[in-house]
C-alpha cells in the first residue's frame, strides 16, 4: 500500500458556525495515520527486541506478590509525560517484563503451550487496526464471510468430516476459549432436552465427564444451572490409560434413568489436560446413543494434531458426534485468544443464544435466508473480535504443510525427552505419550530409608520438591504438574515456537541434575 | 529497546545425538525477531495507510450476502505463495476492506462507536506480542497485578465509589463484553440466592429489568438458566424519558413475592442502548431493598462519561449496588474488546466461579491469602488476555484529561447534531439527548395525504425510508435505528475518534436533503 497522502487537520472547523452554536474544541487526535506508524515501529522494534532476548529471560519470573501493585502510582495521569510512549516502554522493560511469565520462551514446558507466530502476532495487531465489531453480517460483510470460509478451511485442514463444515451443512465460529465453546453448546444441549422433557425437569438434568476433563466442563456446567450434584464424575485408571469407559458411562447413565434422572450431555475429551488422554468417543457415542444425549468433543489441545494423518485414528468416531472444539492459540500458531467450535446442527445454537426481539436495534433483514450467519447468535457475548483475520493470515502465509511440521516436530522434541526418561531408570513415564507432552515422575523409592513412610505419599513429595527445584533454576526450563490417579506428576509440554532440540535436551539436564541432588540429599542415592 | 544483537538459529542441532535417537527435523522458523520487525513494518504501514484513507471508504459497504465467501477457495492452501505477506495484504485491501463496515470511518454514527486510538490498537498489538496467558497470578504475575491496578485507576478516574476498588475492600476485572459482566454476576446472585432459599427454588428466580435494556441481559439470564418466563420487563413510557420506575418495579417483585417467586436479580442501566436513558439508580435501590436483590448497574456505553464531573450526578446512587459494568472500547479510545466489571464483594463471584479442585493442574499456593487474585476464578474462561495492558498504555501515553476532552468534544458535537435537528420544523428529538446519541426522526404528517392511513405507521416508514436512503449515500453518514415506544427513530451516535465538526454538519446535511427528496416524492411537501 502507498504512504499516505495526507495526515487529517484536527483544528477546529473554520467555517462559520449555523444555528448559532460553535464547537469552540476538536476532540484531541489519538488516531493519526503519521503517528500511529511512528509509534508504531516502536511497538514493533520493542517486541522484536523482546523476542531475540527471549532466551535470556528466567522463564518464570521469581517475584513475590505486590511486588509490581507497590511500585505504581494510585492512580491514572491526567497528563502524559514527554515522550511516554517510551516511558511506558521502558516501565514495561524493566517493571514487566521481568515480572511476567514468558510464554513464547523456548524453555516454556508448562500447561498446554500458548502456540505464537509473527503472523499471528501480526494478524492481532491487524484485526486491532481495523477494529471492526462483526456481530451481524451487516455489521461487517467481509468479517462474518471471512470466519465462515476459514472456520472451513479449518476444519477441511484437521480433516473433520464435511458436515461440521458449512460446505456440508454444518458450520462454525471462533470463539476466545474451549470454556466459551463448551458453555455454549451445554445451553444447546439443555435446551433441546428441555423442550422434550418439560421446562420443569430443569434440577434432574445430569451431565457426564470423566476425572481427567477439564474443570471448564464443570465451571459452563455449574453457569448453566446444573445442579452439582447432578455433574457425574467418572474415575479414569491408569491400566486404561486415564480414558472414559464406555461401559462406566453407560451403567451410570442407566443408574440415572432408573432413578428419573435425564441425561443431557457427554464431555469427551480428545487430549485431556493432565495427560492427553484420549476418550474413546466412538465407543461412547454407541453407550449414550439410546439417551439422546448431546455429545461434545473437547479437543482443545489435541485437536491442532488432526492436522497430521498419522494422528487422525484419535478423531475417529468424531463423526457421530454433535460438536467438538479446539484451540488453534495452543498449538496452530495462531496467538491467543482462539477456540473453533463447530456443530452439526448450527440451528439448535441460534435457536438458544439468538436475539430476535423485534424491537431490538440489531434487526437485520440481510441475512434472512441467504445463507450467512450472525455470529451474535452463535456464542454469550454481542461484541465479538474479527479472530478470523488472524487465522487466514496464518495459513495464507503459512500453509498448512509448514503447520504440520510444526506438529510434527513438537511431536519428534517430545519423543526425544520421552526416551531420555526411559532412559534413567530412576525415572518413569506415567502416562503414554500421545502427542508433544511427557508425563513423568521419579519412580518411588522401593525400600524407604525411613521406613515408616508411605512410599505413595513420599514419591509425591518427592516430585513436588523436584518440580520446585527445576523451575527454581534460572535458566532452567519451566514445567508444571498434574495428579492423576493419586499420583503427582510432572509435565513437560513441548510446543513453543522456539523450542529447539537444544532447549529439550537440556530440560533434561536440568531434571537429571536436581533429581539427582534431591536423591543425594535425602539419603536415596549416593 | 536496542536492535536484537542476534537472531535464532534454526538449524538441527549439530551436537551427537544422545540415547540413539535423532531430531532430523526442526520446525519451520514461524518466530523470528528479525522476520517480525519486517513484516510488522508491513503491517504498521498498511494500517497507517487504512486510516489515512479512512475519508474514502463507504462506511457500510455495498455489497450482497455472498460477496465474498464466493471468492475464496475452499480450502487452505498448503504451500504459501511468494511473499504471501504481500499477496494477503493485497486481498486485504482489495476484498475485505471493500466489503467491511468501518466503525473507525469519521462518518460511523451507528450503534454506539468502537472507540479506536493509535495507542489502544497498538497495545493490543504489544500484548499479542507478549501472548501471555494470565489465568493465575503465577502465570504472568505482572499481568496480573497490572489488571488490579489499572481497574482501580479506571474506577478512579470514573470517581467510582472507592468500595468497588481493590483499593477499598472491592475490586474489578477486564472482561472481553458486557454480556460476560452481566453473566458472571447473575450467575454469583443466584448462587447467592439459592444457598439462602435452596436449589429446589431455581425455577421460582425471577429477574427484573426495562423494555429498554440490552439483549445482552435476557441472553444472560437463559445461559444461567432462569425461566423466560420468570424475566419480568417493566415498560417504560416516552413521559418518564424511558426510564424504569422503581415503582412499577416495586410493584412487580411484590407480586412475585405474593405468587410465591423469589426476586433475584435487577439490571439497571446507566445509559440504555435504544436512547441512552438513565435508570433512576438510588430510588431502585430503595425499592428493592426489602427482597435482598442483587443491583447491577449496566453502564456499557455512558460509564465512560463518568471521567467528566458534570455527568457524575448520573450515577448517584451507584455506591449503593453490587456490581457495575463499563465498556472502555466504546467511548475510552481503548480498542476491541474490553469491559471493565466491579464488585463490592468479589469474594461472592469467586464462591461462584472459582474452581480450586485439588487435582487440577493450575493449584497454586503463591495466592492464597496475600492480596492478589487468581484471575481465572473471576470470568467463564481459563484463558484470557493481556487487556489491562492496553488500558494502562492509554492512559499512560493521554492521560485523564485527553480522555475527558474526547468525551466533552463528542458530547458537544452531538449537541450541535440535536441543535440542528431541533432548528428544522419537519424533524423532532424522541428522546433527551444525555451523551453524545441523538435519537430524532421526521415527524409523522399532520394531515396524511392519503386519509385512510394511520400517521404512527406512516411515520414510523417514513423514517425507515429515510435511514436506509441517507445508509445508502456513498460518502454519507452511517446511523442506525431503534424502535422505542412503538416509534421508529434513527440514532447518531457520535463517537468515532476521527468525528470532526464537519462530518457532523455533512451528516445533518445528508440527512436533511435526503429527508426533503422522500417527503416531496411522497407529496407531503412541495
């Protein structure tokens, strides 16, 4: 695009004021062409400087609670400083930067990664220049157009069937996150039950998930008006690798139905957050098929994996599902924040969440019966983020080849940490790896030298105080942890943009090295 | 920030692999400081170029349901094309801008504005950069403790009452939207409520608001489950300037009361999306007071105007409620999306939307009891943004003061708006202007030429047909309509960063010559 050829005068009309009033003051100019690529530059030189001094950043800050609230004043300025743009840079330099947690940093290992690329990066800034407001197809065409072709593209790239796709009747939005998706499709769910059963079967509700889906699950179930005690937990083993057993699900759901309970909704995990365990969906589809029950796929993290054919027999069942979702901000480059969800039946949505009081200001006849959306029926909120921008951006500049290499070689990082922890016999993988994270622990010690401890207790114990240690360190990586059957592990979830195998092996390092200073210290190892 | 003194390379590590194995791959390099200062450049400048051709789009786009969908392929590509940056940018200018509404266009006076700044588009692009994920303290502590200040200073600068800031025993959060403010807190009301009546009563909740508030509140109330039929919408009257009487409201929950229903919840609005009306807040605080209802007060778009004095006796009476909502991307030049949420109790909101199950992976001990929160329990999602980042750089780089003048500058420029209204005879003002909307239309004909027709409804297609000519113009303004006591109105709300004097007469002219070509075409005048 050509420089501007102009910058806007801001001073005040000089033509002579009609019906005697004058508009003696112009609005201050906080959105100039000029100055907003002077500025920003800068924003972009400062977080391109951030980004090649991402190594040398402690991953996790070592800070302790106010240590930034007592350093700023009470309140706002009511003049800026000289120059405070680079005020503020410099305070984001030396007051932030060394008290946040850096996610994009090559040793970052911990949850699930905050997947980041220039592009999507840069497709951010872009959406946040153009700030449009796509809640209806008026309220911005190309924005709502734009979600429906790359919610497509999308799904045609993680190979989902055709009919979550709008090109087979189906369709999708991008949300903020999996809580949105998951709140959504629960309010659907319920109120297609609802209408068969009877408004007033409200409090006999049951929703259903496994020990290892995540707590949004139980957090959209609770915002819904299930009760709690309604929310049926099943326990996961480890001999099955921490998946939902259909026959469990199955006996609980009859259980309920003998008790005048009404099955709602299954949450099937495809990658759960301890360990990304996967839930047999297929399986499960067949065991809750005579309860009508909504199924939900959640595959936050796992999803983005579906990208690799080599990972598709994980989907599979998918289509008999009624919706799943993922996250393309954990692992498709694509910048927080990021949730596609799609639904066979984008109907049954509409009808819970659409607003079509006709006095309402938003009444809209273009989009009666022509085959486009308005997304404010699609998910809670009316103002919504062009998120769709960024997710173009990302494959137009990426394409989905250099997407799955990224997969893969998270995958291959991963395999790579895996066997150095077979490797050390003091070690285990707690877990199967299934994709680019390693649950793993030091095994507990066979013979406790104190003799009267539990080993079970003592292992965690053990672990705890490993992970303490490891992330203690300040150029060490930065892991987190998860208990699953009882059992405290820890988690090294490969997945950052600029992870190397050089950052992996020495994670490793770091862990041999603290487990081994923990042993010695506690008299286990000499 | 000095230039990056290296970038990453992104060979195969050349050391000898250790325990057999090989990383023969390493992920494309989708992160790359140096690749980021040149392609954000690109970026920088093709916004700058955007505003600085703002004058010369239509702000609604001419285009069909279709226009675009139609246009793309069906899949993503595989492989990007040469310089795809370029080539995207380029489909950018050429297919989406043509075909997007443009909220940041001087001539945008629709709904209420998407209040854009260079600062606030450039610090969602610093905190895109930084992509952190602040759901606990621990995981971005700086993030965190930010969010705690800047909301107190934005309620400061608002001269909220200090007992809804950390500062004095409450405090706030950033949200994306409104809808989220108003279900996160009826959802911590009802559980509130419910732990007082007992969750048998779910159904027996009734919620209390006016024909005039948002969808947003209806969609909320669904989402957490109270009966459509337990919603109760008070009428408000052209006499009363649309506003809610307490007691018709008193009223209301005293026949609940009677037909054994238990009143839960009231969403007052400071500002109303229709016209801007100003719920009498002190008065519906008394009048509720004897039924334990939860207040809270909706002030999306007016809550900005809160900064200047001299609307501050428009929230009196707010000390007295639980909650309050304000949206500083609409009229606080701070950028899609944010939404500041407060409460007097946020311990109660915690109690709702907390999850501290032991086994969860994001347990966490730095926080409890030493005054920092766990953002995470505040909101429907785990995930969030970086907002407070954007917020703390705006007021940082303007200042209070430059704030209060946009909002003063707009307020006045809509008085001119109204002035003129007011001075042509055809036309009349439907509702007091309080801010910067100006709700008017053509008044309905004395004497209709026709005879058999009902005036109310000829005007009120009168009206319709003035709004979509005056849309229709290519360099005209952009307004839109509400339909308020059974009367059609347009609205121009003033608001868009770049409104200057001259787009505001430009509109009025648009307006009024449009209006003389429909009322001679339909004969009423010469």
């Amino acid at each position: 695009m050509a420089p501007p050829s102009h910058s806007h005068a801001h001073t005040t009309n000089a033509s002579a004021p009609k019906n005697g009033f004058t508009v003696d003051t112009m609005p201050p100019c906080l959105l100039d062409s000029d100055e907003f690529r002077r500025q920003g530059y800068r924003i972009i030189d400062f977080v391109s400087g951030y980004y090649a001094r991402m190594e040398d950043y402690s991953v996790s800050p070592k800070v302790t609670p106010g240590f930034l609230r007592s350093h700023l004043p009470v309140a706002a300025p009511s003049q800026p400083e000289p120059d405070a743009l680079a005020a503020a840079l410099d305070d984001v330099r030396d007051l932030i930067l060394p008290g946040i947690t850096h996610w994009q940093s090559p040793r970052h290992f911990a949850h699930f990664p905050a997947s980041s690329s220039s592009i999507g990066a840069l497709g951010e800034a872009l959406a946040a220049g153009l700030n449009v407001v796509p809640f209806t197809w008026t309220a911005s065409p190309a924005a709502t157009e734009l979600e429906m072709v790359v919610v497509d593209w999308l799904a045609r790239a993680l190979h989902l069937p055709e009919s979550f796709m709008f090109a087979g009747g189906g369709g999708g939005t991008f949300l903020g996150t999996s809580c949105e998706a998951i709140l959504c499709t629960l309010v659907t769910a319920r109120d297609r039950k609802l209408a068969e059963v009877g408004e007033c079967r409200m409090g006999d509700l049951v929703v259903y998930c496994s020990d290892q889906t995540h707590f949004a699950f139980h957090k959209a179930a609770h915002i819904a008006g299930i009760r709690k005690a309604n929310c049926r937990v099943i326990a996961t083993r480890r001999e099955d690798q921490f998946a939902l057993s259909p026959a469990m699900v199955k006996s609980a759901m009859q259980m309920d139905v003998d008790a005048g309970m009404v099955p709602l909704f299954l949450c099937a995990s495809v990658g759960t957050t301890p360990t990304t365990a996967v839930d047999p969906v297929p399986e499960l589809c067949v065991a809750v098929a005579p309860h009508g029950v909504w199924v939900h796929v959640d595959a936050a993290y796992a999803g983005s994996a579906f990208i690799c054919p080599e990972f598709l027999h994980l989907a599979d069942g998918v289509e008999a599902v009624d919706s799943i979702s993922m996250n393309p901000h954990k692992w498709l480059v694509s910048n927080n924040d990021c949730c596609a969800l799609w639904l066979k039946q984008p109907s049954t949505l509409v009808a819970a969440l659409g607003t079509n009081r006709d006095d309402v200001i938003l009444k809209d006849a273009a989009t009666d019966g022509d085959g486009v959306v308005d997304y404010k029926d699609w998910s809670v909120t009316l103002t919504r983020r062009f998120r769709a921008l960024k997710v173009w951006l990302v494959f137009r500049c990426y394409g989905t080849d250099a997407l799955r290499d990224v997969v893969r070689a998270h995958v291959r990082l991963a395999v790579l940490f895996e066997q150095m922890v077979r490797g050390d016999a003091r070690c285990e993988v707690v877990a199967p790896r299934r994709f680019a994270l390693v649950c793993f622990r030091l095994r507990p010690p066979a013979a406790p030298l104190g003799g009267a401890g539990d080993s079970h207790v003592m292992a965690n114990k053990l672990n705890k105080t490993l992970l303490e240690a490891v992330n203690r360190t300040s150029r060490g990586p930065y892991m987190s942890s998860a208990t699953v059957g009882g059992e405290y592990l820890l988690r090294c979830a490969v997945g950052s943009t600029l992870t190397e195998e050089r950052h992996v092996r020495d994670a490793w390092k770091v862990v041999q090295d603290q487990g081994t200073a923990i042993l010695r210290e506690m008299g286990w190892m000499p």
